[in-house]
C-alpha cells in the first residue's frame, strides 16, 4: 500500500461464511477484496491480481506443507498474514 486507506486484500479462505466476514470488514475499512476460495491456489491468486496483503487460511490439514513459503513468494513484496481456526499451528 501507498500510504493511502485501502489496497487489495486476498483473502485465500476455504470457509465461504468466514471469506464472507473477512470481505465485510475489510471493504467497510476501506479495502478492495479479493476471495481465494481454495487456499491450495492462493500462490496462481496472489501472482495474478498483485495485492497489498494476502489473508491466508491454513487451517486445512490436506494444504501442502510449504504452501505459505510459495504464497509469500508469489506476492513479494505483499506481507502474508497465516490465520487458523485449529488449536494445532
């Protein structure tokens, strides 16, 4: 983001009511959202669209092990913000 309110969210979320929560509050604080509803394929999202933060749900344990790593690289410079619903990290 340039400094500026807003930017684009990904949010990568496979729970469609929570991507939905995370849609509203972002877009009411000003952010423009993108919905990812296959973590799995947050690296191709986060490639294409370029946004200023990535959201990503890695509470499916079926998720390759290194899928974090490969979403951060595809959306450098963007910060990757890893969220669980699961007691386990």
């Amino acid at each position: 983001m340039t400094g500026d309110v807003g930017g684009l969210v990904l949010v990568a979320e496979h729970d469609p009511a929570v991507a939905e929560l995370q849609r509203r509050y972002l877009a009411r604080e000003g952010f423009d959202v993108e919905i990812e509803p296959d973590p799995a394929r947050a690296p191709m999202a986060a490639g294409r669209s370029r946004p200023d933060v990535v959201v990503l749900d890695l509470s499916v344990s079926a998720l390759p092990a290194d899928l974090y790593r490969r979403v951060a690289e595809a959306a450098r410079p963007a910060p990757v913000i890893a969220v669980t619903g699961s007691p386990d990290p």
